[in-house]
C-alpha cells in the first residue's frame, strides 16, 4: 500500500512538473476566481494552491501576505489527499487539524473549506480553499460554490496545458525540419495538429506576420472557409463574413488582425459572423494567447466558439426583461450582474455606465450604501447586513425608501442552478394610500365615513381588522379579488369566521385558527405580515397585513397574477431551448449532475444517450433554415415520444440531443429498446412545406452509475460511443460498454 501510494505520489508529481506551473507567473484569471469565491462564501481569504514535494505555493491569494508555506501540516496538504471537498467548520474541534501551526499560531485559523483540481481526471495537483479565522457552518450550495470554483482553476490550468502541448508540438516540428527533413517535417506536424483534430472548438494557430501555421477542421466549419482556403493564408486577406470589432485605439479592424496585433483585447471577445451561405447572423467567441519561445513571441494561438445559441438565448431573456412591468434584474450564480431592464435603472437611478462593468451584488450593494441610498450609517456595515440576508438562498420580500422619497418594493427569487431574479415595483402611492389608513385610524369614529370613501375609491382591495381580529371595513375590490359575494362579510366577523367559509368551499386548505394566532403574534410584534395567496379561480393574490397603532391591522390586497407568470416565464426562458421547448444545456447538466449524485450516493442508475441527426447539414442548405427549424422540433416531439415521462430530453445545441433516461437492476435493457426506438423514429420521413425530408440518427449510450462522479468522463463515454456509430456508418446505436477496450 505504502509503495502503491508513492508510485501515485510520483506520477502526480511528474503531472505537475509537466505543467510548468509551480511558481510561474501570476495570471490575472486566478486572482478574478479567488476573489469571486471569497466574496461569494463570505470568507476573507482565498487560495488557489499548488501542491508540490514538500511546499505549497500559492498561485493566486486573496486577503493574504504569503506566498507558500510548507505543505507538511497544512490543510491542502491534506485536501491534494481527497476526491471529495474538505470541510472545516472548526479547526479547534477537529483532530486532523487542531494542534497544526495555522490553528494553534498567530494566524489562529477556524474555518476551512477547500476542494481539490484535477486536469487530466486522475492527477490532483492544485487546490482551491477559503478561510476564516471564526467558524462557520457550511450549506449545500456553499459546497456547491467551491466545486464550481474549482471547475474554473480546472480549465485555466487546462488552458495552459494545452498552450504547453501546442508550444511542444511546435518545437519537435522545427527540431525534425532541421534533423530529418520534409518527410519528417510533414509527420511533426501531423502530430501536432491531431492534438486539435476532435476539438468542436475552432482552434487556428496565427506566426507573428498574421499567417495560418495549423487549423484544425472546427475552424475552418465556424468560419465557414474551406481547408485549402485557410491553409497558409494570410489573415489581412480573410473576412469571409467577419465583422469588425474595435480596436484598442478606437479603430473598427477585422478580429482575426486583432487577434494578432493585439491579442490581449481579443482573450474574451464576442465576434459576430454572417452566413455567406444563409445569410443570417451566427456568434463566435475569439479567445486568443500568445505563445512564447525562448522569452519571444513565437506567434497567437486563437480559439473560436460557436455561442449562437447563447446569444439568442440571452436575447430573449433581455425580451422579456424588458416588457416586465417594473424593474428587473438578474445575477448568475458567482452573484454578478448579467440582465436588466431600463426600469430597474430608472427607479434606483444607476448609472448606465455603472451597470455596463457587470458588477457583482457585492459591489452593486456597496455603491448603493455608499452613496446613502439605505439611510444613515457606516456603509459597510450596511452592505455586510444585507449581503448576509441576501446569502440564505431562499425567497424575499421586503420594501425599501429611496433618496428621492420613492418606496420601493424588492421581491427576490433564488434560482434552481444558482443565481437570483429580483423585480422593483415603485409602491409609492400605496404606501402613501396606506399611511393615509393609518393615520385616520387614529382619528375618532367621527372620521369614519370619510375613512370608507377612500377605502371604496382604492385600486387595491382594502380590509380594517380591530384590536379583537374583527372586521370593521372593507371595499368592493377586496370582495371581487376572493370572488366573495354580497353580504357573505359582515362587520364584526372575525378572521377566524371569514377563513372558515372560504375553507368550506376549498378556498383554503390551512388551519383558520392556527393561521389566526400566528398573524396575531407577528403583528403584536410590530411586523409587517407580507404573503402571496393563490386563489382556486387561478387568480394570485399579493397580501400586505400592517399593524395600526391602537392594536388591529390594515390588509390590502392586489391581484398580482401578471407579474408572478412573467417572472414564471423568465424562469422557464433560462432553462429550456427556445427552438424546440426542450431542456437546454444549462438544464441537461443540472440534472446529469442530480443523476450522479443518486447513484452515489443512493444507488438509483440511470443512463445517457447522446444523439446526433445524421446529414442534418444539407437540410439547412437545401430547404432553407426555417425547414431546418421545423425539422427540429418535429425530431424533438419524436423524441419526447419515446421515452417516459420522469426522463429528461435535452437539446444541446444545433442537432445534437441527450436523453437521461432513469433505470433499475430489472431494466438492464431497457435503455437499449429506447435507443432503437429513437432510430426508427428519427429516420421516418418528415413532411415539412410540401416536401418529404429524410435523416437519421445516431446514438452513443452509457451508463450513470456509482462507478463514475465526473460528468466530463460519462459525456466522453458517450461521445466515444456515438462517433463509434458514425464510423460504423451512422444510423444506429452502441453503448459504451459493449465497444473493444484498449488493452
């Protein structure tokens, strides 16, 4: 055992070594994620840790003096040791930690939270943590957070690797041009290339002039050039539908120059492409590096993302951001700012050019407080309060007095993969209506008709309990919201008596009195009781309960159905493909990640089917986009119709699909008869404006069991099965467990 885990402490070392990462140069990459996690779990320090020998060297640190310190007695010298995250609520409770120099020294460390980063699925050579010198307790979703962090580090360290196997393919290219000549030359670059070959990714590698050294196919795909065109061409001559982009210095350039003049403006930047063939706009994402040699720049290496699927999803979450009747925003799940809508600008009067950094909500906050929008106090304290009640992840509601005098009512809704969608309504007038209510409570029985005038001329419905929970007015709004009839409510009926009609007739399902006694105990408190009550005639109302002076309470009531099913809608938008109304990736992985974890953890299996349409290309070419289009949700139904009802199917983007399909031990088969199912299915003729259209399918399966956690390796497993029935000649179906293994 002692020489099996020497033997993987030797291979993981020669991982790292290979990377060229330990004690290199800062990257500005690493300090954004360190920052982010810190900000995002509350902690004020971060690292991300590179674990050699004997030290640990922090690649990137936030709120911290050091740079490495030994990894003998170190919490991620104990965490490069696990597959699984390290969870530290309280160093001095644990007996792994308690009696380290971290702990016991000066730095009086408590809480610890790190995960370990692999790059190639086996070898753990980094860690990400946080840390505090006070315990915390630690939720799901803070776990959840510092897994994605590490994800991040994961492709960044990736990035490098594969900037280091590019640079290499590089150098034994020169090497056998000198030493064996073209023949060997040729095979060099073979090598090189192949490196790139199954990438989807367009990945193209530009000298110093601006020629084409090596593409590889998804290059030449995206930018819809064919090979000999790319080959050894100049990119001052290619545009073939680019558009420009601006330059550092203000000028419109085509990217793919910029991309060699000035790399760095073009590392993340969103670069719009028009079909020669279709016309119609697509979105690639330029990524561009330089490469180095012997400390000179050796020339650009530029990836390409196709995200035109993104884009158009974002575009129509921005539609409905926009028509929403009030101000709307939206922060992913690293809590920074990705949608909004003029309103929200308007009614808390944010500079556009604020807004336009995507800030986090940490700053959003800050600058708020800052500039005295949430009343007297030192503004640090104030943002750390409500960073602290925004964090607990669950709904809110709350209201809230700007600079101007408006009153704003703030209603924020987590989302399921993270993140959180909240609407700003301008409440200034009901606020003021119901101030009004309040104030002429105090007034003697004298002001009563007076009272009951404005309570009837209300857009909300309107009641007034006494100190005694009993009604003494109401409106005729308030009547036609619950659908109540005329003479159902009589003053001096209790709450008690009217919630017992309407639970007679199935309007509501709670304990009346149980329900009575605690809105006493909240208002007693001071408290204003805010609810949402869905009506059996589908009607949802917004109920706002305030507390009168002298005891009682004022209920208003508004129908608030229109803004609830907008923010519905928005919520469906993100996570379902526009096109065909089926989960989209953000769904897929969401629960391919659920699907794991059950059959960790419970032993609940399921499978993964990952489908392509064959020939699905010249549809678009010869029938037109729109065809395409329809055939895709035709193939969508069909494939909707041949699974059950608790599976998930996915469109992941073009003609590719996925299908989690739930088993058990007695359906071994099971996912076998729904592949072919499938086949059939997509291969049947469709009938699409007049014309009979025919393509098939091919279908790669693997299983979702205990055995593997990583959802990257089941999504290769199923790659390798579909390519295996492309090379096969397509139209069919194999699963991964059924293909030769390599010896």
């Amino acid at each position: 055992m002692v020489l099996a885990q020497a033997q993987i402490e030797e291979e993981r070392l020669d991982a790292l070594r290979r990377l060229s990462i330990f004690r290199s140069e800062r990257q500005p990459e690493f300090d954004a994620v360190v920052s982010n996690v810190a900000h995002l779990l509350d902690c004020p320090m971060s690292v991300v840790s590179i674990v050699h020998e004997d030290d640990i060297w922090f690649k990137a640190a936030f709120g911290l003096g050091a740079t490495e310190v030994p990894r003998e007695n170190s919490f991620c010298g104990q965490t490069i040791l696990s597959d699984d995250v390290v969870v530290v609520p309280d160093a001095t409770k644990d007996e792994r930690f308690r009696d380290i120099p971290l702990v016991t020294g000066d730095f009086g460390a408590r809480f610890y939270l790190g995960c370990p980063v692999k790059v190639d699925g086996k070898h753990r050579i980094a860690t990400i943590c946080v840390m505090d010198t006070k315990p915390h307790s630690v939720s799901e979703a803070d776990i959840g957070h510092i897994k994605n962090a590490a994800r991040v580090v994961e492709g960044l360290v990736k990035a490098r690797k594969t900037e280091i196997d590019l640079r290499e393919a590089l150098t034994r290219a020169r090497t056998d041009r000198h030493q064996a000549g073209s023949d060997d030359l040729h095979e060099a670059e073979f090598l090189a290339r192949t490196t790139f070959e199954e990438s989807r990714d367009g990945i193209l590698f530009l000298d110093c002039t601006g020629r084409i050294r090596s593409f590889n196919p998804a290059a030449a795909r995206l930018l819809e050039c064919a090979e000999a065109t790319l080959t050894n061409a100049s990119v001052h001559d290619l545009r073939h539908g680019l558009q420009d982009v601006v330059a550092p210095d203000g000028s419109m350039t085509n990217p793919l120059v910029l991309a060699v003049s000035a790399p760095d403006s073009i590392r993340d930047r969103e670069v719009r492409l028009t079909s020669s063939v279709t016309g119609q706009d697509k979105w690639l994402r330029f990524g561009a590096r330089t490469v180095k040699s012997n400390g000179e720049q050796d020339g650009v290496v530029l990836s390409l993302t196709d995200i035109t699927s993104d884009r158009r999803q974002a575009d129509t979450l921005q539609a409905f951001f926009d028509n929403f009747p009030g101000g709307l925003v939206h922060y992913n799940s690293q809590l920074q700012l990705t949608y909004w809508n003029e309103e929200f600008e308007r009614l808390l009067n944010m500079p556009r050019m604020f807004l336009e950094q995507r800030p986090n909500l940490k700053q959003v906050i800050h600058f708020l407080a800052n500039r005295g929008d949430y009343g007297p106090g030192d503004p640090d304290e104030i943002a750390a309060d409500r960073l602290e009640r925004y964090g607990a992840g669950s709904q809110h509601a709350y209201e809230r007095r700007t600079r101007e005098g408006k009153v704003l009512e703030i209603r924020g809704t987590p989302l399921p993969g993270g993140g959180n969608v909240s609407s700003f309504l301008d409440i200034t007038a009901r606020k003021e209506m119901e101030g009004m209510l309040v104030d002429k409570e105090k007034f003697a029985r004298s002001r009563l008709d007076e009272l009951e005038a404005i309570i009837a001329n209300m857009r909300q419905g309107v009641s007034v309990f006494d100190d005694q929970g009993r009604i003494k007015l109401w409106n005729r709004h308030f009547l036609e919201l619950f659908g109540k009839s005329d003479g159902e409510i009589k003053r001096g009926m209790s709450l008690v008596d009217v919630l017992e009609l309407e639970k007679q007739r199935g309007e509501f399902d709670e304990d009346p009195v149980e329900f009575d006694a605690a809105l006493r105990r909240k208002l007693d408190a001071g408290e204003v009781v805010k609810a949402k009550f869905k009506h059996v005639n589908g009607t949802i109302i917004g109920i706002v309960r305030t507390p009168l002076p002298d005891g009682g309470w004022v209920g208003t009531y508004e129908d608030i159905t229109s803004r609830e099913m907008a923010t519905e809608k928005i919520t469906y938008a993100a996570h379902h493909d526009t096109l065909t109304g089926l989960a989209n990736r953000t769904l897929f992985n969401l629960k391919l990640e659920d699907a794991i974890t059950k059959a960790v953890h419970f032993g609940e299996t399921s499978d993964l089917l990952m489908i392509d349409l064959d020939d699905f290309k010249p549809v678009n070419d010869t029938y037109g986009h729109d065809a395409g289009d329809t055939l895709l949700r035709q193939a969508a139904g069909r494939l909707k119709e041949c699974v059950r009802s608790n599976d998930t199917v996915a469109r992941l983007g073009g003609d590719e699909f996925a299908i989690i399909a739930r088993n058990s031990p007695e359906e071994q088969d099971l996912v076998c008869a729904i592949a072919k199912r499938i086949v059939d299915a997509l291969m049947k003729p469709y009938s699409i404006n007049g014309n009979t259209i025919e393509v098939s399918a091919s279908v790669g399966i693997t299983a979702i069991s205990s055995t593997e956690k990583s959802a990257n390796a089941i999504l290769k497993k199923a790659d390798i099965a579909l390519y295996a029935v492309k090379n096969e000649g397509r139209n069919g179906y194999r699963h991964f467990d059924c293909l030769p293994q390599e010896s």
